[in-house]
C-alpha cells in the first residue's frame, strides 16, 4: 500500500464523537502536530458505514454517545476489524470500564480531559504499531506470492502442511496477519483436512515462547472437562491424592488447540465462556483464580453456526470463538495436490515398513483425482500406507486402488441398496460379511488396517475378502 502524496499518516485516523465540537478540537491540534489525513464521525453507525468503503490506520472513540454505546461500537470493530488499533478517549474514569475496554480490544484508553503530550504519544505508538504489522505481512506476502513453489521450505511455520495450492497459500497469508494478535481462532473444515496442523502453524506463526498443548474434547464429560483443563489441588476429589496442573497451565505463554469443540458439553462451554472472557479460571478445590495467558484456538468439522442457530451451542460461545475463522477446503477442492501428496505418503510409509520407495504406477493420480475422499488427507494417507503394506509388499499397484474405490463407492447412497434394504437383502452370510466389511471400512475412514483391527482378522485376509467381492 503507497502512501498518498501530501497525506499524514497514508490511510486516515476515524474519529467517532457525538460532541462536534470535540472532535473540531482534536482534528485542528492533530493538524498542528503535522497529521492531515483525519476522518471525523459523529455517531458509530456513521464510523462502521465508513469503514466498510474505506481503510484507515486508527480509530479514537467516545464511550458516552447517544446513538451507539461506545462499548458496541468497540466491540464490533474488534470483531469485524481486528487489525486497526482503537484507542478510548473518553470522560468515564472507572477502572472497572477501563478493564472491560481492554478485553474488549482497546489499545489503549485515555480519561479526558487529556494530557496532551500523552496523546499524541498513544497516537504516534499505536499508528507505529500498524505500521509494523502492515510491514510484515507485506513482507510476507511477498514471499509467498513471488516463490509459491518454496513457500513451504522458506517458512517454517508451514514445513509440516504439502501443498502447491493458492488456496492454502492464502491461508498461509491470513495467519501471517493474525499472527501478532493474541484472539481466538476457530478453524473448521470436514474431517482429515488437517485442522492441527494449521493449529500449530498458528502458533508458530505467533512466535509464542510457550508451548503448542492439544486436546480432543469430543466425548469428555463436565468434569472431566475441568479437570483436564483447568487442573486440580489434592484432595479436591476422592482421587485426587496429588496436585495436578491443567493444560491452560501447561500451555502458558503458548497455545491450547480444542479440536472437535462443537462435541462440547453445555456445561463445559459455560466454563469455556469464561476463561476466554475473564482470562482466569478456577482449578478444581481451589477459591482464588489463577491468570490465563494462553492463546485459544478451537477446531470443528460440524456446522457450528447452524448449531448456534439451533440451540446447542451457545452463541456467545461462538462469537468469541470465531475472532478469526480459517476455513480448510477438502482435498476434492485441492486436486492439484494429489500428486505431491501421494508422493510424501508413499516416502512416509516406506520409511515406516522399512523398504524402497516404491514407483507410483501410471494414472493413479487420474483415477485418484474422480474420487471424493470424504475422509480427505487422512483417507489418503491411510490408503497409501495400507497399499504399500498389502500384497505385493513394498509395491503400488493401480489394482489395490481400483478396488479400494469400487468398495468405496459401495458406500455411496447410490449404489448401497444391500445397506438400505438389509432385511429384503441378506439372505445369504456372504452377504453379510461383505456388509461387515464395508461399515469396518467406512468407519476406519477407508484405513484397511484399522478396518481389520475392527474386524479381528489380518490385513491379507482382509485384502483377500475384498479381492472375492469384485
């Protein structure tokens, strides 16, 4: 972004105050102090109608308005606009106001009348501050549009994610941008597009000193829920001989990674709620809260504004969970990846069997390249692993493919009138078994490894079934 000729500083400083006269006072003091590029706003509907046609580097807001709290105003521009540092200026000299204004997003909050000098030091700071950070994804915006090919290698925080897409490239980008911010992230996509792993770039991104603390909160119940997270004294349950430390704790200074929150328990999400509100919690058996300083980043692959919507997820929940949202596309909208992904699956794998790399037979990536994966890179992974493990050992056959996809289509709601009609259909135990394989399959996520564990048999018995059904 150039700067515009003649204008101090290169986008506009907003300035939102019902008092007109205000506002005339700080627009011809600001022009005195050499800055000229100054918007002024009477009410918060006025200042939000501006900032959806144009950008500017920083926002003064009065807390007193008529119109719209300023508190709302604050709010939503924190929300909508997480970028523009915001400072209070305002009459209300409560502390109480001051600490509910900085969780809001402040950057800073000023009691008028103000001391001059400390007014334009906030300013200059916080418009220095914008100035960084516009740098820095410039910088790294560079990078990745000029040598998409290497942005991976280049950047550590991405080493971990295979990609040759512009779709996960931008999603590389807007974390650079979110980085430096210390708001939740909440990143959805279906299941086995690699949500942790984006998690994780997050908080490297972030440059946080602390570390990378994970859990899978599907299935945990309330208590379970509070312990785990928030720790507990000894003696505050029947169990509890010794002190134990929550991960919020462990993850001080760094990033704790919720995935599958939408399983999360009403309960839970109240005491959820709170810790992000108030950045405190109480471990179980204790009266005093203990500080929070943990990023929170959340991840979940159902529809959780529907479920906002309807009920069963709480809606303040939500709002302050989604600060940023990253969402991953399924590996049928990454087609272009295929190839290199096969390609790392297939040197994994073989490093894990112990045996050569294998040669990718030609047109697996043709014949992949039709198929949904609704289990996405997960799915891809597993059946990678599982055809260099099956026989021929440490071999790729296209006929391990061919018919890993006509049992995967019998999966389809097409083609899986045995699966509706169960009762008319089975009449006979073969018939069964292969029904008994291919839930195993469905359920294992296309893995035949897994679906044999599930079954109780080998992996060559299984592969050998499947070989008699097609």
């Amino acid at each position: 972004m150039h700067e515009e000729p003649g204008k101090k500083p290169y986008l506009p400083i907003l300035m939102v105050d019902d008092e007109i006269q205000t506002l005339h006072t700080y627009e011809m003091l600001l022009n005195k102090e050499g800055f000229n590029n100054i918007v002024l706003c009477i009410d918060g509907e006025e200042g939000l109608d501006f900032l959806k046609e144009k950008k500017v580097s920083l926002v003064i807001l009065d807390l007193g308005m008529r119109m719209m709290p300023g508190q709302e105003l604050l709010e939503k521009l924190s929300f909508g606009y997480p970028e523009i540092p915001i400072i209070v200026a305002t009459a209300f000299d409560d502390v109480n106001t001051v600490v509910e204004c900085m969780k809001k997003g402040a950057y800073d909050y000023l009691v008028k009348p103000i001391e001059w000098t400390r007014f334009m030091t906030t300013i200059r700071n916080a418009l220095e501050l914008r100035a960084l950070e516009d740098e820095n994804i410039r910088l790294q915006n560079s990078i990745l549009e000029n040598n998409p090919e290497k942005s991976v290698a280049n950047l550590l925080p991405y080493k971990k994610i295979i990609t040759d897409t512009e779709a996960m490239f931008s999603i590389f980008r807007y974390i650079d941008s979110i980085s430096a911010t210390s708001q939740p992230v909440l990143i959805t996509g279906e299941t086995g597009t690699g949500k942790e792993l984006i998690a994780e770039a997050v908080h490297k991104a972030s440059g946080r000193r602390g570390k990378f603390v994970s859990i899978n909160v599907a299935g945990l119940d309330d208590s379970t829920f509070s312990d785990t997270l928030f720790g507990h004294k000894a003696g505050a349950f029947t169990d509890a001989r010794e002190a134990r430390k929550g991960l919020i704790e462990s993850a001080d200074g760094g990033t704790l990674f919720l995935d599958e929150i939408g399983d999360l328990k009403d309960s839970s999400q109240v005491k959820l709620l709170r810790l992000i509100q108030e950045n405190e919690y109480y471990p179980l058996g204790h009266d005093v809260p203990s500080k929070a300083n943990a990023r929170i980043i959340t991840a979940s692959n159902k529809n959780l504004p529907e479920m906002k919507d309807g009920g069963t997820f709480r809606k303040d929940l939500y709002y302050r969970l989604n600060k940023h949202h990253i969402y991953l596309p399924p590996l049928r909208e990454r087609i272009n990846d295929l190839e290199i992904l096969i390609d790392f699956f297939a040197k994994k794998s073989s490093e894990e069997l112990g045996v050569a790399v294998p040669k990718l037979p030609e047109g697996l990536t043709e014949l992949l390249g039709k198929y949904p994966f609704p289990g996405n890179i997960r799915e891809l992974e597993g059946i990678v692993f599982d055809a260099i493990s099956s026989p021929p050992f440490g071999k790729i056959t296209l006929d391990y493919f061919q018919n890993y996809l006509k049992i995967s289509h019998g999966n389809s709601p097409e083609t899986s009138s045995v699966k509706q009609n169960i009762d008319s259909n089975v009449t006979k135990i073969e018939d069964a078994e292969n029904m008994l394989i291919e839930k195993a399959i469905e359920e294992a996520d296309g893995n035949l490894t897994h679906a044999a564990q599930k079954l109780g048999i080998s992996r060559s018995t299984l592969y050998r079934k499947i070989s008699r059904k097609n």
